[in-house]
C-alpha cells in the first residue's frame, strides 16, 4: 500500500517487514522501497500452506520473532492509520498491554464503506474492535494456525481504547485480478469450511468461476457513503476501484476454459 511507511514510521522506532506469500517473495519492486528506510528489518519467504493458501500465522509469528521492541504494532500492507500517535502515549501513561482502535473498512473504493447484516432486516455500519493493533511483548503473543491470536495469560484490566484513533481497511478495493485471487485463496486456506470444499472438488474451473462471481456481486452487498476525516497518505491515492481488469480476466477465464465465467 503506497504511503503505509510514511503513515506509521513516525510513530515507531523499528518496522519489520515479512515479504511473501503462497508465491514466494514479492516481484514489484517492494523489497526495493523498503531496504532504502532505515528503520526498517525486512526479509521474504515463501508463506505456503499444503492446500496452496497463504499461511499468515507463520508469516506474523516470524516478524514476532524479529522484533526488538517492548510493543507490537500490526499491521498488514492494505491498512493506513489516522492520529496514530496517541499510542505511544496511552502506552506510557496507562502502562496497558492490549490496545485497540476503531476500524473502517472501505468497500469497492475509498469513498464508501462496508455494511454488515445481523440479518435480513437489519444493516449496521461495522465497527469492528475485535483485533488488537497493539500488544505488548511480555504477555507473548502467538498466532494459531487457524489466524487466531493466543493471549491466554492477558487479563481484561491489560486493555485500552484509542477513542480518537481509526485503523483504515483497504482490503477489498484491490483490483479485480487480485480479488479474485484473494477469494480463491481463502477457500484454499480453508475459510469457507464445507463450501469451500465443495469447491475445491470441482477443480480450478468451478473455483475460479465462482470466484469471479463472488466479486462481480460486490454491487449488491450494502454500501454507505463515507464524508470522515482520512489519513493525507489515502487522499492521494485518488479513486481506487475494485473493478479494474475485470474484462481481462473474464476473457482469460473463456481462453483457459472455454467456457464464459458467467455461464453455467
């Protein structure tokens, strides 16, 4: 995500960076941007699970191991951060162990956000303070296998809320190509438990089709306009949109299979 260094090396003394994933090391230029900042520790690997997911547990567990400070701060590569400098202070101060903030998830592109439904009735703006984006070291943490996070020694006194601070998601305004490839890959890590399995046993074609399918319906998921106050870092990144490519991959798709993506 351009502008992620920018957006917390102020607030840090040490950023470790773990490159990779199920394809191994990254080829875009990334490891380039990121040996030229003093604070960082970099290295890559190739993160894959026996399904050919993406095994994120190892990946944040390896930067645990890196890190030599007193407090983690996570982060993945599609989140930016707006007033993250009161966390230096509540950590000073309150001495807390746990801490949280609010989160946005921007939906399709960085003017709407994600609606969530408790049913089929009711639609919420998410305000999901549910990850830690800070932890300190002693109460060392660890990441499960199944992406869960291991704090079995914390207690509810160790935490706090950043009330003024906002965690952005920008998960799901990648382009298509790579939306579609972050749903395949979830199913292969095992996200959609006998669904994805039902899946996985019609073979790549079925797959990538209903892959396809899933982000050619982001349109109807419900969205709300977002007018707030975003990170400078966000604000020049201009419109990103989640449909870009998408003719590509759909005559891809028809070339490999002979098959329209949308048929069947």
């Amino acid at each position: 995500m351009p502008g992620l260094l920018e957006n917390i090396s102020p607030h840090v003394d040490e950023i470790v960076v773990i490159d990779g994933g199920p394809e191994g090391a990254s080829t875009d230029g990334t490891l380039d941007i990121l040996v030229a900042d003093k604070k960082v520790v970099c290295t890559s690997n190739t993160y894959q699970t026996g399904k050919g997911g993406w095994d994120m547990a190892r990946q944040r567990n390896d930067a645990i191991n890196l890190a030599t400070g007193d407090i983690y701060l996570f982060v993945s590569a599609d989140m930016l951060f707006l007033r993250l400098g009161s966390l230096r202070d509540i950590v000073e101060e309150s001495r807390s162990k746990i801490i949280f903030c609010n989160t946005l998830e921007f939906w399709q592109d960085n003017t709407k956000l994600r609606l969530y439904s408790a049913d089929e009735d009711v639609v919420t703006v998410p305000a999901p303070i549910l990850e830690p984006i800070a932890i300190d070291r002693c109460l060392q943490p660890f990441w499960e296998e199944a992406g869960n996070l291991n704090l079995e020694g914390a207690e509810i006194t160790d935490r706090a809320i950043l009330s003024d601070t906002v965690k952005f998601h920008m998960g799901w305004i990648r382009p298509f190509r790579e939306q579609v490839a972050k749903h395949i890959r979830n199913v292969k890590q095992g996200r959609w438990l006998q669904e994805g399995e039902r899946l996985m046993a019609g073979g790549d074609r079925k797959l990538g089709q209903w892959a396809i399918r899933q982000v050619m319906d982001y349109d109807s998921i419900p969205s709300i306009a977002f007018a707030g106050e975003v990170p400078p870092e966000l604000e020049r990144l201009g419109n990103m949109e989640y449909n870009i490519g998408m003719d590509a991959v759909l005559e891809e798709y028809e070339e490999t299979h002979g098959i329209s993506a949308l048929r069947g």
